[in-house]
C-alpha cells in the first residue's frame, strides 16, 4: 500500500500546513517537495562522483558499476551543506521539532550510493535508527530510548532521482507509534538495537511507502519510524544522505501539553494506549 503526503515550496514562512503535520502525527514522515535545488543536488552528485572513482566507479560506465552499494564518508562541502540548511527544511524542523530544539546540519554523515545490481546488498534489513550507545563496539549494542535522546528527526535527502524501481527507502507508516509503545517502559536508558528487534517485526502488517521523488526532495521522519533499504532494479545510481536532525539538548523532547510539538505529540496517543 502507498502511503504519500506531499508538498511544494510555500510562499509563506509555514513550510508545512496543518493537514501535513497531522499526516506527520499520523504516519511518521511527510515528504517535501524542491526542498533543495536541482542545481544543488548536480553540483552535490560531481562531489559523490569524484570520491567513488578510488571504487572503480565511473557515471558514464555502467560497466564499472560493480557493487550493489558503496558507502561514503562525512561530506561537509557547501553544496550538500547548502541542500542541508535551505529556509525551508529550517522552517519544517522549527514546526515538527519545536524551534530552538535543533541544530542546523554539519554534515551529511554516511551516504550509501546504491547501484543497480542482482545481488543482494546485504543491509535491507527493517530496523529503527539508534541515536545514542555508540560508544559500544557492536553496533546492536547502540541505543533508542523513549525520549529520542540525540535525534530530533530522521532525514531522508534525495540527490537524485528516484523512482519505485531505483531503490527507495522501504518506510512502514505509523510504526513510529508501535515502536514507542516497547520503549516506554525502558525509560531514560531506553532499549539495545538487539532488543528491538522482535518489536519492529511487530510492525509487519503496517502499510508500506516508497521514498520517492525528484533530485531535492527531502523526507522528514519520525524518529522511532521503522524503515528499510533495499536492492536498486533501475537503471541509474541512487544518491540518498541520512543524517540526523540533532537535537539542541539532551532532553529535547517535550512531556504531553499544548506546546508539545508535532515530534513528541505523534507518540503520546501510543503511551497512553500502553499505560
């Protein structure tokens, strides 16, 4: 089942009207649309070329295209910076998750470029992103904990284009809620990505969305939202960064109010299911 909500740049300093946020609320993610340039995302792409030639790989040799995904390091280049901090992304994140409770992106961190390929890229996997722990050396030790301690957002940046075929990012709708159920009662120390892992099998029966879209189009996600790679049956490479929108404070999070922002108020009907 497709899931979509969809926007395009405002003219007004809301980049997101209501009915974009309660979809937010509702199933986890919003898609915004032109959020970046296309100017942007081909200068950002010559970058990402550059650095995959050490790999063999070559844009105008598909034979040359022999891994099904190269993963590449931290890029803090003004282009993808730039991609990272428009007005309108600042305004999103100011409305999802509260203003002042961010901070703006430094970097794009790991960038998995995914080609087309028959094999099995070896990471598709449902999984919920940690956000702290990561001083453990097995990264199934890494951590989640109820109050999203050390990310704000999930982010999906598209630098190229993107159809059902060129290996979207798998997203479960509405899981973000599933999953804030499990943490709950772990609390401040939250719970190991291992110990995750029977809870977002749960959350098989929800529906499923493609992250799809043009070269500049952003997904702003849950923080709990569970989510998936998968194999790239296109044509062309897929460029896609995924950082963290950091949280400005360690308890970022609000406890359930009016001021509570759209983030924080997704999970509170799921808590109050558990109690």
């Amino acid at each position: 089942m497709a899931v979509s909500s969809k926007i395009d740049s405002p003219k007004s300093a809301q980049a997101l009207t209501e009915t974009q946020v309660q979809h937010f609320i509702r199933d986890g993610f919003v898609e915004v649309r032109h959020a970046f340039s296309r100017e942007l995302a081909e200068e950002a792409r010559a970058i990402f070329w550059k650095d995959l030639r050490p790999h063999g790989c070559l844009p105008d040799d598909p034979g040359t295209w022999t891994h099904p995904v190269i993963r590449l390091g931290m890029y803090t280049q003004k282009p993808v910076l730039a991609a990272a901090n428009t007005p309108l992304l600042h305004a999103a994140f100011d409305q999802l998750a509260g203003s002042a409770r961010w901070r703006p992106c430094m970097s794009v961190g790991t960038f998995p470029v995914r080609f087309p390929s028959p094999d099995d890229p070896g990471d598709t996997g449902w999984h919920v992103d940690a956000s702290f722990g990561y001083e453990e050396a097995d990264f199934m030790d890494w951590r989640v904990n109820i109050h999203s301690r050390g990310r704000a957002l999930l982010m999906l940046f598209l630098f190229s284009d993107v159809g059902e075929q060129d290996a979207p990012t798998r997203i479960r709708a509405g899981s973000h809620r599933d999953i804030a159920r499990a943490l709950a009662p772990a609390g401040d120390s939250g719970l190991r990505m291992r110990d995750l892992i029977p809870h977002i099998a749960d959350t098989s029966d929800r529906p499923e969305a493609l992250a799809t879209g043009h070269a500049g189009t952003v997904y702003l996600c849950h923080p709990f939202l569970v989510h998936s790679a998968q194999m790239h049956r296109g044509a062309e490479p897929r460029f896609l960064a995924q950082p963290p929108l950091l949280p400005s404070t360690e308890h970022w999070m609000e406890r359930p109010g009016q001021s509570a922002g759209p983030v924080a108020r997704a999970i509170f009907p799921a808590l109050e299911e558990s109690t």
